[in-house]
C-alpha cells in the first residue's frame, strides 16, 4: 500500500473526530460523543474500524489512558465491540441506540467540568479513610449520625439561615420523607389541601395510605390566601401541601409577601405545612421559603436528588418541634428503616469537603444554558423562565395535551409529560411539562427539542385526529 493512501484511509478512519471543547467536560467523554453522534449522523457506520488506542492518542493529542477510558465508556454504550487482535469496530445498532429521547424525567443536568468517576472515588476514598466499613455496613436507626445532621445543617443554612443540625433529620430521599409525614402529621380520612397542579406522588402517597387530596384556587402569585381559609372553614383539614418555588411542573414561584399571608391563614386555621422545595437552591433570588416566616407550623424538606445526582438519595427535612420529629423517625423507620449509610456518607463528605457546592454551581449553570436553549428553540411557545431543570410549554388549540404526548413518543422518538400527570379532579391546562436534565449530551438535547418544535409547528397526524 503507498503511503500517500495510507494516509488517505487513516484521514477516513477520524472523519468522525469532533473538537475538544474548553468546558463540556472530560476528554474521554467527549471521544465517547463523538462516536455516539458519529453514529448517528451516519459519518460513522456498523463495521468500521477504529484507530488503534495508542494512533488515535497521538492524533488528538491526549494520553492513552484517555483513549482507554473513552472506548470502555464508547463500550458501555454499546457503540463499539472489540474483536481481538483484528481492533476495535463501531457496533450495530442495538436497543439502547434507539431508546426515547427522555424529555419526562426531572433530574438534573450533569454540569461541564466535572468528571463524576474522578469525584465518587474521592469522596468514598475520604469516606473509607475517616468511616470504619463495618459501620457503614450495618444498622443506623437515629435520622443521621451527627455529622449527618451537621451537613444536613449546612445544606439548609442557605435557606433558612442559621439551623440547629438536632431538628434535622436525615432521609433515603424526598419521597419516603414525605409519606412518613403524610403518617405522622394526619389520619386516614383526612384531607391534604394543594394547589392544582400538584406533584404525582403526593396523590399517589395519600391514596395508598387513605387521605385525600383537595385543589385550592390559585392566581398568579401561587394559592389564594381566602381560598385556602374558606377550605380550611368547609372540612377538616390536617395538611397544607405546597411547593412554592419553581414549582413542579408550571415553573412559577410564589412571591415572597403571598407566603407570609398564606403561613398566618395556616396558622389561624391549625393546619400544618408541608414545604416540599428541590428547586430552591437553583432559582435566581428566591423568596425566603415559608418554614422562614412559620418554622413551627411547617416541616420543610430538601433533597439532593434535583440539584445534585438521584442516586445520592439522600433528602433533610427540618422539624422544629421535637415531639413530633420523634414521631416523624419513628414513621420513617417503618418504612424504610434507614437511609443507605455508604451513600449518606458520600452526600455528607461532599457536603463537608465543599464538592457538593462545587456540584450544585455547575448544574446551576448547566441547567441556565439549558433554559436558553430551550427558549431559543421553542421561541414564543414556552412560558417565560430561565431558572430550574424544566419547561411549562402550552400547547396550541390544535394539539392536546395527551395527543402531542402520544404523537412525540410515536413519531420523533420523545417522551414528554403530559400535564394530566399533574392534575386531578378538574380539566388540566392544555400543556406538557418538558424535563431538561435527563438528556446528558447538549447536542442531543438540542436536537430533542428541535423535533419538538417541528411537531408543534405542524397540525396533528391523522391517527391523532379523534383525541384532538
């Protein structure tokens, strides 16, 4: 073979090679990318072979450990298959190439910069180097050791200020945090008053254990003050249920003077709150959260799993009166019995060591570029925003709803949340919530929401006629 079509076949063979960019995050992801776009774009195809490690190193200028990483990573996407001596082939495709474009799932957006392999060994190193294994291998029954409940301290001190780590108690995530006080703040029967538009698993938590949920009428500046105390008059009402910043789904945050009148109306009326706040810490300037203005008539929940990684699973529920944080534990144990101790322990050694605020800035930032995007590429269709990890979009009169949704995951591949999802017992807006953090890769999820914005564009498909 002449050199000159060596080089022409070697120059073939990185055709599909993108450009490093400064801040999209380790290298051997992004060579990882590279071939998964490559792929599906058609500039790479089944079969083709790719440089050896050590040639491809040389030509992007990276160590070979870099490489290495990249074609495991490539691998587990099931992208590329090894075939011994013979090298390394870009792989048929296979289920996971064409799975839903997921645009349903609120969890956030892995920010630029950081190289989670490099910080879970960091943090469970420090972990191991300061924890005995045998205690992280065994029974924890108190809420959270007291380092816990100190990070715990620190992670809400942002919110309300100054907390005393003894009324924080430690949570396997923001869901087992809310039924055990669902058990301990009320009775079967009773009634748990909400906004319309309201989280799925609050509903789906109050009907397994026999309470109901009843919708208060809302404005703009979030749930009526008269409205919540001509219910609370009307019936017996145990709980107030509210999310009031950057609420899930409609992105809207209630104004910092309608959560004081709606603190003293639940004050007057003997109704506890439930604060449930994941997005807090992402919105721009937010009020101060209601447990500020009544900390002894609210129980105020936060959770690392909106503004850091699900899986740390890991939320702090602040409860000032110590009857019924005691109550609390003790209905959370029956649960649940206790939050994992490896990943409690990596949530509190990240909050300690400052690697959880390092985190939470880049899905902060991550998540701003996000909401730019989706605003440029759904231009005049999304409900104004900027901050947090999902879209309110309304919908135009010839779609529905639970139509565009069908439609989405039909004939573009999309999965997206209809707003039934979010109501019950009353008609629900004309709108899906749209989730931003589920796709990893920016260019994925800008193509996403392209092919939203084309679907949006263009009227119903034959099919979708009788749902509209």
């Amino acid at each position: 073979m002449s050199k000159s079509k060596s080089i022409q076949d070697e120059d073939r063979a990185v055709a599909w090679l993108g450009r490093f960019e400064q801040h999209a995050g380790p290298r051997y992801l992004q060579i990882a990318d590279f071939v998964e776009r490559a792929l599906a774009d058609g500039r790479l195809k089944p079969g083709d072979r790719l440089p050896p490690q050590r040639r491809l190193a040389q030509l992007l200028q990276v160590d070979l450990t870099t490489v290495t990483r990249a074609y495991d990573e490539a691998r587990r996407r099931n992208l590329l298959e090894g075939q011994g001596a013979r090298g390394t082939y870009a792989a048929a495709p296979k289920v996971e190439l064409a799975q839903l474009l997921d645009l349903s799932m609120n969890i956030p957006p892995p920010p630029d910069g950081v190289d989670f392999d490099d910080l879970l060994k960091q943090g469970l190193a420090q972990v191991l180097l300061r924890t005995d294994s045998g205690l992280l291998m065994n029974y924890h029954l108190g809420g959270g050791s007291r380092a816990d409940r100190a990070a715990g301290a620190a992670w809400l001190a942002p919110m309300l200020g100054r907390v005393d780590q003894e009324q924080v108690v430690v949570c396997p995530g923001a869901q087992s945090a809310l039924a055990a006080l669902i058990l301990t703040l009320s009775r079967p029967g009773d009634i748990i008053l909400a906004e319309p538009a309201v989280y799925p698993g609050l509903r789906a938590t109050a009907a397994q254990l026999g309470r109901r949920v009843q919708a208060v009428a809302v404005d703009a500046g979030g749930m009526l003050p008269d409205a919540l105390e001509k219910a609370c008059g009307k019936q017996r009402v145990a709980l107030l249920y509210l999310n009031p910043t950057l609420q899930n789904p409609t992105t809207h945050t209630m104004p910092a003077a309608r959560r004081r009148e709606i603190a003293r109306v639940a004050a007057r009326c003997g109704v506890q709150i439930i604060e449930d706040d994941p997005y807090w810490l992402l919105a721009d300037a937010p009020p101060p959260p209601l447990a500020h203005y009544a900390p002894r008539q609210v129980s105020y929940i936060s959770t690392l799993s909106k503004c850091l990684a699900p899986g740390l699973r890991t939320a702090f529920v602040l409860l000032s009166d110590p009857q019924q944080r005691e109550a609390f534990m003790a209905a959370l144990r029956s649960l649940v019995l206790m939050p994992a101790p490896l990943t409690t322990a990596l949530a509190t050694q990240w909050i300690h060591d400052g690697s959880a605020q390092r985190l939470l800035a880049g899905v902060k930032e991550e998540a701003r570029k996000r909401q730019l995007l989706a605003h440029q590429l759904l231009a005049g269709k999304a409900e104004a925003g900027g901050d947090g990890i999902h879209v309110w979009l309304p919908l135009p009169s010839y779609w529905t709803a639970h139509a565009l949704a069908q439609a989405a995951q039909a004939e573009e591949g999309l999965a997206v949340t209809s707003s039934e999802a979010f109501y019950a017992g009353s008609p629900p807006p004309n709108a899906i919530r749209i989730s931003l953090g589920s796709i990893r890769d920016g260019h994925r999820l800008a193509a996403a929401l392209r092919k939203l914005s084309q679907l949006l564009a263009r009227k119903p498909p034959a099919r979708h006629q009788a749902l509209v």
